[in-house]
C-alpha cells in the first residue's frame, strides 16, 4: 500500500480511523566516501561478497558517481513516509 486512499480503506475496514500520513526526508549525502559507507552498509548485502567483488563494486560505484559530486559532496537520501492509525472507539450503547 502506497497511497492514502488504500491505507485509509484497508484499516477502515477493520475498524481503525482514518491515517495520518507524514513524509520524512532522510539526506544520507556527504563526500563520496561516507555516502558509499552509509548506502554499502544499509542498501546492500555485501556480506557475501568477498574482498575483491567489494572492491570492484566500490570502484564502480566511485566511477558511477564522480561527475555527480557538488563542491565535494554526493546527493544522497531517502523518503520515509510514518503512517498512523488508531482503533476506532466505539461508544456504548
């Protein structure tokens, strides 16, 4: 579920309220280096590679990325999107 609307009509249906839906920006840029660290280290499962295989994925990422740094520093970053929810208080009747 992606969208509002789906979340709201999912959950609606098993007696929550409607979602609260709120966007946060992650920025994980910085020099080459530490936005390599941070994206191997959460993206990728590079547990499985050997030394070499991760070296080389290194230098591709480095050769990939170059020409993308801006005064040193390499955009990088994710959304995150917090969606909230409470069961709906039924009243006695």
């Amino acid at each position: 579920m992606r969208r509002r609307e789906g979340l709201d009509e999912l959950l609606g249906a098993a007696g929550f309220e409607p979602v609260s839906w709120n966007l946060i920006d992650l920025d994980f840029g910085g020099p080459e280096a530490d936005v390599w660290a941070r994206c191997c280290e959460m993206f990728y499962p590079v547990d499985t590679l050997d030394a070499t295989q991760l070296k080389r994925l290194e230098s591709n990422f480095r050769e990939e990325t170059r020409d993308l740094a801006v005064n040193g520093r390499l955009r990088a970053g994710l959304n995150m999107r917090i969606v909230e929810t409470r069961l709906r208080q039924e009243l006695p009747r």
